[in-house]
C-alpha cells in the first residue's frame, strides 16, 4: 500500500528505516510520497523531498502534496514551489493538490488513512515493527535451512545402538528434537500476515526445505523403529531361552515312575501343575507377538532374526518332547503300579479268604466242598488280576523298571506263594470231600496262626468283627444272647468295622508301598489324614461300650464266642486296640523322625506328626466333653471345643454381701473349664472309682459364660499363673490360677484369638472386647 500522512517526528525514522535495507533497490519496489502540509510552510517539505530522492533515486514514483488550507501559507506555498520547479523537475514529478478529494483520484480510499479521507488502519510503530519482523523471518528461515542440514548431517551419522533401552532413548531423542525443528516456537503476528506476499515466499522456501528433510526423516525414523523392534525381539528371546533352559532343568529332575499308584499321581499332579507355572505357552506367543513386529518389510536384521527363531523352535520342540516323554513314562508307571495293586490285593484277599474259612466246617463232606467251590470260584478272578508271565512284563515295561519298581519280582513272589497255599488247600478239601470211610477229629489251627505283616491292627480286629459281631446276627446263637443285649452290637462295637475296612483296604496297602522307602511313609499319613478321624468317633462310643459290657461280660454268649475262637482274653481287650493304635501312632512317628533328619521325607513326617497330635488332642477333648453332666442345653450349639483344663478359680461379685464377696474372694474352687467358640463352660470334676474306662471322670456342670459378653485381664499383679475372666463389664469376674505360666499363656492367646474373631464377625456392629494388660 501507499505511503499515508506521517507526522514530522516521524519521518526521519521512516528514512532511517528504509535506508537500512541494502536490497530495496534491487528488489525494484517503488512507492508514492504523500505530504500533507495543509498547516505546514513548504521549506520543510523541500529537505524531505531531497533527501529521499537522493537515497532513492529509482524506487519514489510521484510526489503528492496537499496545499495548505489557510490563504497565505498555500500563497506561499505556490511561491516556493514555483521558486524550486527546476530544482525537482529532473528528479521526482511533484503534485501539488488542493483537497482531499483531489488526492483520491490519484490513490484508492482503502489505502489511505482515515485524516486523508480513506479507510486503511494505520499504525506507523506497527508498520514499522511488522517490516522488521519480515526481515527477522527471513534471516530465521536462513537459519532453520543451516540448522535443518547440520541435524540431517548429525542424524545420517549416528551409529544404532545395542540394545532395547539406548534404542528406545536414541528414537526418542531424535523425534524430540524433529518435531521441535518441525513446529518451532514462533507465529506470525497481524501485521506479519499483512505482508503475505513476502511471507509466503519465504515459507514456500522453508516448506521445500521441510519436505527434503521429511523424506529423510521418514527413512531416518523406519531404520530406528526397526532397531527397536529387533532390540525388543532380542531382548524377548534371551528371557524366553532363558525361562525354557530352567524349566528344562527343573523338568530333569522329575522321578520317572515313583513308588506307588498314589506316588505316580502325585508326580504327574505334579508335572501338570509345573508345565502350567511354567508359562511357556505364555512366554512363546509373548515372542510370537514381538517377532511379528519385528518382521516388518525390508528389514535391515532379517538375517539375524531368521536363524533365532529356527533356535526357539528346537528349544520350544525339545521341551513339548521331554514333558510328552515324561508324562508317558509316569503314565506307563501308573499301569504297572495299578497292575501290582492289583496283584498285591488279590493275594491279600485270597489270604484272607483262606484264614476266614471256618475249618471245623470243612471237615464235613458238604463243608469241604462248599469250602472248594469258595476257592475256585475266587481263583478265577484271577484272570484279570494276577501276573501270568513274569518274563513278559520285563519285556513289556522294561524302559521304566529300576529301583523303584525292582519289588515286581517281590510281588510275583507273593502270588506264587498264594496259589501254592490254595493248591495245598485245594489237595486237602478233595481229600475231606471224597467219602470218609471213618470220622476225623481235626484240630482247628487258631486263626492268629496266618501270614502277619508289621501293621497288624486289621487282623486283630478281624477275629473280633467275625467271631463276635458276626455272631451276634447269627440265628444258631440267638438263643445265648439275653434279650438286653439284642440290637446293641453298634454300641458295644462302635465303629469297629469301619476301622477294620480302613486299614484293611486303604492304609495297609498304602503302608506295604512303602517298605522299601521308610522314609517317605509320612506321605502316606497325609494322604490318608481325614479318614484318620474316625477315631474320634470310635472313643466318643467307648464309654458307652465299657458300660455295656460291665453288664453283660459274664453273657454265656461271649465266653461261647471266646471258647470257639480259643482266644486267652476276653473282648474287652480286643475293644480297646482302636484306642492303643491311634495313641502309638505318635510315638512310631516321632521315632522315625529321629532317624529321618535330612532326609527326603523328613518334613512330611513332621506334618504328619503334628496331625497326628491334634487328632489326638481333639479325641481326648471329646473324650471329657461327653463326661459333662447336668447341662441342659446342647453342647455342639456352643461350637468347636478349643481348650480343656483344671484351675484354681476365686469369684468376685459386685451384687452381694460384702463378707460373702471376702470369703469368694479368698477361697478357690476347684474347677475344670471348657472353652468353646460361644462360650467357656465351668465344671466341677469328680473321680470315678474302677477300672479302664470306669475311672473316668465326669464334670458336673456349675455354670457359662457367653464369649460376646466376656473380656480378660492378662495379668494378676503378685501371681504370674493368674489371669482374670470377667463378664458384664466386671460384674462378675474370675480369677482364674493356671498350673504352670506356660498354660496360662496358651489359654490367654486362645481366648484372645476367640474375641478377636467375633470382633471381625461383627463388623458394622457396636461390640466391645476388654483386654487389659
């Protein structure tokens, strides 16, 4: 645009300004001089005039000047023009104009200002700070071009690195600083944007400038992705290779084929659970995703990636292979070990068969031949459980045979031994089943006279389940059993035959695996653990049963029973063997762990012995609940039975006579406590006078207390065995005298951790515990 009115004071800097720029001239830009001396005298128009022509004489156009308005200074105004005519002639046309509307014809409205009559909004110090700016911009162009080249300069030289973490920083360094170079902390302001033409010159050279840098930054960027995308496959091989060379090792020392079915179980329970932690899958297809990222097209590393992933397909093949191995060989152990189960259970059955079988029946033509047909009609079940060729199972299962299974021989032995016993036994009932020419007195061998093994509860029990449980549901001896006695086996027998079938079936045979491998017998006590607690229910009975036969020991049908089994002791003896064998348990245990220390087993025989205890523990405290006596309500509503003990015990009540108070106070009471989960029982114990069971004592029962109204005090100044109860917010209180510190503390903890769990229980409650110390 043109040149509009400029104050005096102002001009000069406008000169300045112009004369500043050396490329003015050459870049062939002309103007148009505007004076408005409407109030001015025209001498100091003629300075300005000269000067201006004399620094640009090729670019000032046409000078217009506006006349004064008043009478004498445009008189004198004419004068000095006509006066200086030739003076200008040669070098600038000057106008001399009279009005505003005169100088409109010669420039448009919009590029005059508004004291001229036009519309253009000027600012002379924002023109001349917006001049300056495009002179900034172009010099900063310049400078972006340089710095542009020096960083693709710096770029194309960087040396990739090594690995994922200095790749990672080195991409991000280098889009950090692109995108600082793309997107620079600079805009144009209004009066930058009036000159577009300049500017988008200048930004048509800085675009070029960003394309060129753009194409190269687009294969400068790709090359480092791919740096990275190699250095995080790298990285996620050596930790895959690494993860499948442990499992690997771990996988190693799996046992081949155990030492029995249960073992065999546990091992590929075992195996399962390892493949599955061991997250392979996870960590391959973790891989997988990565290698898929990494192969991008034309890649740089293609040829190291390639020779990788042939490796992790071997480890990962060589690794599905191994687990595969192994499974079959613990699976073909399984089918061995069920096999010699089976073996080993049929001889035992065949054994049992052969000591049940009443002998004195045999000796009749009828009897010998029923007892014949009972032994062909067991052998040919034989069929399907018994070894028939020896040889053919060491060729069959022969990659697994070792140590752990060198008892096949053992187990062959055994059924050998057993079809010999029955050909024997088989010779003598033809014998006795062809017609006797004259009566035979046999004489019956005792049925204790057979095979025994080390754990022989089950064939204690089985002469007392035959020979006298049986019998009492045999019509020939109904006549010797008084009618008080009838429909009392459960009573007196409890759960006897429960027992007799555990240990029989399950434990024995669990045990006999074990034989060559002691020190892993804990194991098998774990296994069978829960089914120990049918002790509990069996001593629970046991009073009643004591109390059952102190009335009928003298029945005529137990001496006929203790006659025909030629027993030397009564039943009696033979009940209480359940008791004697869960109560040695322990000390069997505790022996073998003496000379089990560091080895495999040692700390299942420890677990299995703290088991042991607590069942035992829970089958006394049983035993001396069911002694209550005089409480009304039911006790298993008071929840689990937790402590049982006898203590001194001073009460201290703040209704009542003062000296009754001092007499309680000072008096203990001996008596014997239950603490349940809901509440502690107080009970006087009293002795019985008898034997076995007879001199068990019974607590008769005083009173309770309600474990959500109870609190304690831990400590009793002057006595460190003494701890209060008190209920009611110490309305009542108890002083309670423990026999030693030791099972004070052990009472404290427990009613502790009894509050505590009602205090979790009532959660959202009011509910307050006392405990002062």
């Amino acid at each position: 645009p043109a040149f509009s009115e400029i104050p005096e004071k102002e001009f000069q800097n406008v000169l300045t300004y112009l004369t500043s720029i050396p490329s003015l001239q050459d870049a062939g830009i002309g103007f148009i001089l505007v004076i408005d001396r409407r109030q001015d005298k025209w001498t100091s128009v003629k300075a300005s005039i000269l000067r201006i022509t004399a620094s640009f004489p090729g670019n000032l156009q046409l000078v217009l000047v506006l006349r004064p308005t008043g009478f004498f200074h445009r008189a004198l105004s004419d004068i000095a023009f006509k006066f200086n005519k030739d003076e200008f002639k040669m070098k600038v046309p000057i106008i001399m104009l009279g009005s505003v509307s005169e100088l409109q014809s010669y420039i448009d409205k919009t590029q005059l200002t508004e004291d001229l009559g036009g519309t253009l909004d000027y600012c002379h110090n924002r023109w001349l700070s917006r001049r300056t700016a495009i002179e900034g911009f172009a010099q900063k162009v310049k400078q972006t071009a340089q710095i542009l080249q020096s960083f693709g300069t710096e770029l194309a030289e960087t040396e990739l690195p090594n690995d994922v973490q200095s790749t990672s920083s080195l991409l991000a360094t280098h889009t950090e600083k692109k995108d600082k170079m793309k997107n620079p902390e600079y805009k144009l302001n209004q009066d930058q944007l009036d000159n577009q033409t300049t500017v988008e010159r200048l930004l048509a050279q800085l675009h070029e400038t960003e394309t060129a840098f753009d194409e190269f930054w687009v294969k400068h960027q790709q090359k480092l992705e791919q740096c990275l995308r190699l250095r995080n496959f790298e990285q996620n091989f050596r930790e895959v290779k690494a993860a499948l060379d442990t499992v690997s090792k771990r996988l190693s020392a799996f046992i081949d084929v155990g030492n029995s079915c249960s073992h065999v179980e546990h091992i590929l329970k075992d195996l399962a659970n390892y493949e599955e932690k061991s997250c392979v899958r996870t960590l391959l297809r973790s891989l997988k995703v990565s290698l898929i990222s990494s192969m991008t097209i034309n890649h740089y590393a293609v040829d190291s990636i390639i020779p990788k992933c042939s490796e992790l397909h071997q480890l990962c093949d060589a690794f599905t292979t191994e687990i595969e191995r192994r499974r079959n060989l613990l699976n073909k152990s399984l089918e061995l070990h069920g096999l010699l189960e089976k073996v080993r259970f049929w001889c035992d059955e065949g054994i049992y068969l052969l000591a049940s079988q009443p002998v004195d029946k045999c000796q009749s033509q009828d009897g010998a031949e029923s007892a014949l047909q009972e032994i062909e009609k067991f052998l040919d079940t034989g069929a399907c459980n018994k070894i028939k060729e020896l040889n053919k199972i060491y060729r069959e299962y022969a990659h697994i045979l070792n140590e752990d299974l060198k008892h096949v021989q053992k187990v062959f032995q055994k059924q050998e031994s057993m079809e010999e016993m029955f050909q024997k036994r088989q010779v003598s009932l033809k014998k006795l089943a062809a017609k006797q020419t004259r009566p035979v007195q046999p004489v019956a061998p005792r049925p204790e006279a057979f095979v025994k093994s080390p754990c022989t509860s089950p064939v204690c029990l089985s002469p007392v389940l035959q020979g006298y449980a049986a019998e009492m549901d045999n019509p020939l001896m109904a006549h010797l059993i008084s009618p008080e006695l009838q429909n009392k086996k459960d009573i007196l027998f409890g759960n006897m035959e429960e027992i007799y079938h555990f240990h029989n079936r399950i434990f024995l045979r669990e045990l006999e695996n074990y034989v060559e491998y002691p020190e892993l017998v804990g194991r098998c006590f774990l296994d069978q653990m829960e089914d120990f607690q049918i002790y509990e229910k069996y001593c629970q009975n046991k009073p009643r049963s004591e109390s059952l036969w102190r009335q009928f020991s003298d029945s005529v049908f137990f001496q006929e029973c203790q006659r025909k089994l030629d027993h030397k002791l009564s039943l009696d003896s033979y009940l209480l063997k359940p008791v004697q064998r869960i109560t040695k348990y322990q000390l069997l245990l505790k022996e073998m762990l003496k000379y089990s220390k560091n080895c495999e087993g040692a700390e299942d025989l420890q677990e299995a012995l703290t088991s042991i205890l607590g069942i035992l523990k829970a089958v006394n405290d049983s035993m001396h609940q069911i002694a209550i006596t005089g409480y009304d309500g039911n006790l298993n509503e008071l929840g689990k039975l937790l402590m049982q003990g006898s203590f001194n015990v001073w009460t201290d009540h703040k209704k009542g006579h003062s000296k009754v108070k001092d007499l309680a106070r000072f008096k203990p009471m001996q008596r014997h406590l239950f603490l349940h989960e809901k509440a502690v029982l107080f009970c006087k114990k009293r002795e019985e006078n008898g034997e076995g069971y007879e001199k068990a004592p019974s607590y008769s029962y005083k009173h309770s207390l309600n474990m959500a109204a109870v609190g304690i005090t831990e400590n009793v100044k002057g006595d460190a065995k003494k701890f209060e109860i008190w209920y009611n917010a110490r309305e009542e209180v108890y002083i309670i005298q423990a026999p030693t510190p030791e099972v004070k503390a052990t009472w404290v903890n427990e009613i502790r951790k009894v509050l505590t769990s009602q205090l979790q229980a009532c959660r959202g409650k009011i509910f307050w515990i006392y405990i002062f110390f």
